[in-house]
C-alpha cells in the first residue's frame, strides 16, 4: 500500500511538472505590467513631477547647458500641457489653478509650438511692464540691480562661450579657458532676488510698456541678452509677449546633476563628465529682507 501510495504522488508529482511546463510564460501577463508600469511613470511625469534637461544657455548664469533638474508639476494646477507629450490643442483655463510667484523659474510652451522653454516670471496680470537700458520696470518703476563683479564660468563641451554671443568674454585663467560674464542682482517688487548676465546693448534692452492682460504672464530669461522671451515674437523663436497662464507647464525646483558634455559611449568617461558642486542646488530664488 505504502509503495501504490508513493508511485500515486509520484505520478501527480509528474503530472504537476508536465503541466508547468506546457503553461509556460503567460507573456499577456507581462505586456500588461509592463504597460501599467509605463502608464504609472507617465502619470507621476505628468502630475507631480519630471526631470527636464537645460538645453541652452538663456539662464545663465544660474543654469548651465547640461544641467539636469526635477520640475513640479502641481504648483500652479493642471492645464492642456501638463501631460508629459503636448498633444492636446489649446485650452482655455487651469485645473485647481494658481499664478505664479514673480521670481519662479518655470517652463512654458510657446504658443503654437509643442517644446519646452525655461524662463523666469517677471510680471503678472495687471502689471505694467517695460525695459529700458536693460533695466526692467514694473508699474513704473525701475526694478533694482546691484552690478555683481564677473563670473567665470568654466568653458566646456555643453559651456562653449562662442565668439558669436560673447565677444572677448573667452578667457584664460591660470591655464584653463573661462567665459568672463557681468553679473548683476535683480530684485523683485516681492523681494526675490536672482542673477542676471548683462553683457551690454542689444535690442532686448528697450522693450515698451505694456500691461500684462488678465491670465498671463510676462517672462524672461536670466542671461538677458541671449534669451528668446516675452520681448521677441514666436517668428523669433520667443514667446510672442506675455504667455497663458495655460502654457505654464511647471515650476523648476531643483538641480539634480549635471555634464559637461565630455562623456562619450565608453562608460569610463562618464564619472568625469559631471561637473561637481551642482547637485541639490535649489532654483528658488533668494528672498531678500524688506
């Protein structure tokens, strides 16, 4: 009886193992985690939060080419480009929606396009704007700056300094090639206060006052005399004057890591590509005492 009842178990045994293996691997099964998994990132991409690359230098000297940075998505509620991919067309008005702090950096898309700038908040609805000299006003009256000294910052693959944009800026200090840039501190009506990089005159200095329309916003960038904003048309690559609130896609939080565009292929390069000291540097600007 013993040795009927271990062949029995033997034999279900067998039968179990067979089964297993002509079961397989249910692949449907897989497919459908793997597509939950990528819905759950694009989720959390597109509602809370996403990593966003610096792809040019229109806010130096804060952010660098290469820079690599966590933005929010939440802070100012939810309109037609918060989705990670802009497919949606325009539309009118923000989900649990609040304006922006003048001082923000944050990310918008130009109008009728599907990228994404990054520009700081300089005036909100109802704001008089204008520059004159290079100098911003709001509502009449000159924002003030303090003149910073220069800043060095080190020439790299992602941080070339070209000639075209910065003239005799290009220079060596004890045997390492640095781009020299003016400084100056800005300080919003709020206090916030940021650098800025006036490298003299350019057509962007003079700017007629306008009063910014209800829902918008008027933006700018920190590197004053290279950057697409709200002073320059869409056909010039910026934001055409003052922006929606609506294609204001998040506020820029803080520096995660970044390169200075040296790594190659070979993982060995890639250690000494990261340019140290960036990481965790917070792109809130300074609030100044009143």
């Amino acid at each position: 009886m013993a040795a009927a009842a271990d062949e029995l178990a033997l034999t279900h045994d067998d039968t179990d193992a067979e089964s297993e293996t002509h079961r397989g691997t249910d692949w449907w099964a897989e497919a459908r985690g793997i597509v939950w998994l990528v819905l759950a990132v694009l989720g959390f991409h597109s509602l809370i939060a996403k990593p966003f690359y610096i792809p040019s230098e229109s806010m130096l000297p804060g952010l660098l080419v290469g820079d690599r940075l966590v933005v929010t998505k939440y802070p100012y509620g939810y309109s037609f480009v918060t989705p990670t991919f802009h497919l949606l067309p325009f539309m009118k008005g923000r989900l649990f929606g609040r304006l922006p702090e003048r001082g923000d950096v944050v990310i918008v898309t130009p109008p009728g396009k599907t990228i994404d700038y990054i520009k700081r908040v300089i005036a909100l609805p109802g704001d008089r704007v204008a520059v004159r000299g290079g100098v911003v006003y709001l509502n009449g009256v000159a924002v003030p700056r303090r003149a910073m000294g220069t800043r060095d910052i080190p020439v790299d693959a992602n941080s070339q300094c070209d000639r075209e944009h910065y003239e005799g800026r290009r220079v060596q200090v004890r045997g390492r090639l640095v781009c020299r840039l003016p400084i100056f501190r800005e300080t919003l009506p709020n206090g916030r206060s940021y650098d800025t990089v006036d490298l003299g005159q350019t057509r962007g200095d003079d700017f007629a006052e306008i009063r910014v329309p209800r829902d918008r916003v008027f933006l700018m960038g920190d590197n004053r005399d290279n950057s697409a904003d709200s002073r320059f048309s869409v056909a010039e690559n910026g934001l055409g004057g003052p922006v929606p609130w609506e294609n204001i896609g998040g506020r820029a939080e803080f520096i995660t890591f970044s390169l200075d565009g040296s790594a190659s292929w070979n993982p060995l390069t890639w250690p000494a590509s990261f340019r140290s000291g960036r990481a965790g540097t917070t792109l809130h600007p300074q609030r100044d005492m009143q």
